[in-house]
C-alpha cells in the first residue's frame, strides 16, 4: 500500500509540474505575441521576421511576409487588442515545446478579427512558427 500511495504521489508531482511548466511556457508565449503586435504597429516587420523559427524562414522570405504585414496593415489598420481565447500545448517536431495562441483581436478598421500564432520554445528561446489571421477585411477585393 505505501508503495501505491508513493507512486501516485510522484505520478500526481510529474502531472502538476508539467503543468506549471506549460503555464509558464504560454506565458510566454503571449509575451511574444504582444511583442509582435507592437512591432506590427511600428512598420518593424523584419524584426518580426528576425525571430522566426529557421522552418518558418524556409518557407518564407522575408520579402513574401513583409509583403503580407503591409496587406494586412492597408486592410485591418493598426492593431488596438487581443483576448486570448484558447490555447494548446505540444512537444515541437524538433524538439522544444510547441505553444499555439487563439486570440480575438481588435484593429482599426475590424473588430472581429481572430488570430492565431504559433511560438515554438528552444533552449530558453521563444520564436515565431507560424501566425494565422481571418477577417472579413482579407476578402475584399481591392478596386
């Protein structure tokens, strides 16, 4: 029975642990993605760029995602706030761990944009995966 009891204790201290890690790990995630958005109102796109994860960078240049953030800065404004509203947690195929970030977010010219970012932790180094965002702004046509 002590022995039960010992090794539900360690399963129960692994769990927990795990958890507070994973915590700290959107944190910093949401950090990050704070920091992006203050960039992305500066105009500061290659430094977003700079801090992307090198399989981001493989599939696109910094010329292509600059080329997307001026799109979305002529169509959604300045961004003004985000509400996380969901949030996962994952081994990264790479090793490190794998944060996604679900946010509603508000910017100058629509208030229902939803955006997801994906950060990727290495060796205490938090980078930029993947950013996905939607709007009804995207869908106009430009005249």
């Amino acid at each position: 029975m002590i022995q039960f009891i010992q090794k539900l204790f360690l399963f129960v201290t692994c769990i927990f642990l795990s958890a507070c890690s994973n915590s700290h790990h959107m944190e910093r995630a949401d950090d990050e993605a704070g920091e992006f958005h203050k960039l992305f109102n500066a105009g500061k796109f290659g430094q977003i760029y700079d801090n992307t994860t090198p399989e981001f960078k493989n599939f696109a240049s910094e010329f292509r995602f600059t080329k997307v953030l001026n799109r979305l800065t002529q169509r959604l404004g300045s961004h003004q706030k985000s509400t996380l509203s969901d949030w996962s947690s994952s081994s990264a195929p790479r090793g490190g761990t794998q944060i996604t970030l679900h946010y509603h977010a508000v910017y100058e010219k629509d208030a229902n944009v939803q955006e997801i970012f994906t950060f990727i932790i290495r060796h205490n180094n938090t980078q930029l995966a993947n950013f996905n965002v939607a709007s009804e702004k995207l869908k106009e046509t430009d005249d």
